[in-house]
C-alpha cells in the first residue's frame, strides 16, 4: 500500500471543499465556533497539501476525513447525540493530526529514530496526548464542555487516536526509510567496486 498515491491527494481537495461548504453553513447558523475551528481545519488542511513532497498524501487525506467529522459534529449537532460520535471523533482527530505533525516535526530526526522504533513509538504517541490534553483545556476554558467525566472519556479517546498514530507512523516511516536503504546500499556497492 502506498502512502502517496494521486487520489489521496484528490479525495483531499474534494473534503476541503465539502469543508469549505460546512463552514458556509455554519455562519448561516450563526454557530461562531464552529466556523473559527472548522476555519482552522480547513487552513490546516490547506497547508499540509501545499507542502506537497513532505508529507505523504495519505495522511492529508485522513486529515481531511477528521476535518469532515468535525463539522459533522460542528454543522449538524453530531456531538451532542446519543452515540460514540464525540468518542469517535475525539480518537480519529487527534490520530489524524498526530499522525500529520509527527511527521512535520520529526522528520529530521528520522535517521535517529530508524533503530529506535520504541523509542519513536513513546516519543509520538506522547506528542499526541499532549495535542488531545491542549483541546481538552481549550475545551474547558471556552465552555464548551463543563463536565469531567466527558473530559476523562475524551482523554482516553485522545490517547487511543495517539497511540494508533504512532503505529501508523512507523509503517509510514519504515515504507519512507525502505528505498533510501536501498538506495544507500546501491552506493555503497557502487564504492566497493571502485
């Protein structure tokens, strides 16, 4: 499976535009939160696709897909149905954006981490519970949410999102690593012969 394949990168611009349309329909609502944070997802979005070659395709789309099951919750009330949509939402969130920035904020220490898979493991799913502790705060301090038991429930989602993240992440970098060993073998052969 490959992590930059076209359509990913097409299916992204498609969810950015139904994006787009859900934050239109949120201002209709007169839902201001909703339309700064489904903003914020949107110009977020817009900035990992741009960065075109340092980050694999796959992990704009899926970014895209927590964007989209935002404003789902934003838009349309999700959030504050019976159901594990919040959960849901809360888990696949904070993988999608673990999973984008370890990428952007890791990546030149990548060779380091080639032979310290556990180390990189702990290291990217901490990142990614610090992300979903960050919400919860904001969350707090804003009001939008006044219950801990929601809190603690959202955490343990928040951390389940990290830690997935950070398999997915290893995949990914193994997949990124695999034909740049390859191709520092091939040199390497190709000195010997000299």
């Amino acid at each position: 499976m490959s992590t930059n394949w076209r359509g990913y990168r097409i299916a992204a611009w498609v969810g950015q535009f139904l994006l787009a349309i859900a934050i239109v329909v949120s201002v209709t609502q007169g839902n201001w939160m909703g339309v700064i944070i489904l903003a914020g997802f949107l110009g977020a979005s817009l900035a990992f696709v741009v960065m075109d070659n340092r980050l694999p395709t796959l992990f704009d789309f899926l970014f895209v897909i927590a964007a989209l099951l935002n404003a789902g919750g934003w838009v349309w009330g999700l959030f504050y149905q019976p159901g594990p949509y919040d959960e849901i939402t809360h888990a696949f969130t904070t993988f999608s954006i673990t999973l984008a920035l370890s990428f952007l904020v890791y990546n030149p220490m990548l060779t380091v981490f080639r032979n310290h898979r556990l180390l990189y493991l702990l290291t990217i799913t901490s990142f990614g519970i610090a992300i979903g502790a960050i919400w919860e705060i904001f969350e707090w301090v804003t009001a939008l949410i006044n219950s801990i038991d929601d809190t603690i429930g959202d955490l343990i989602m928040d951390t389940l999102g990290a830690g997935v993240a950070a398999l997915v992440s290893l995949w990914a970098l193994q997949v990124q690593i695999r034909p740049q060993e390859a191709t520092d073998a091939e040199q390497q052969a190709e000195a010997g012969r000299r």
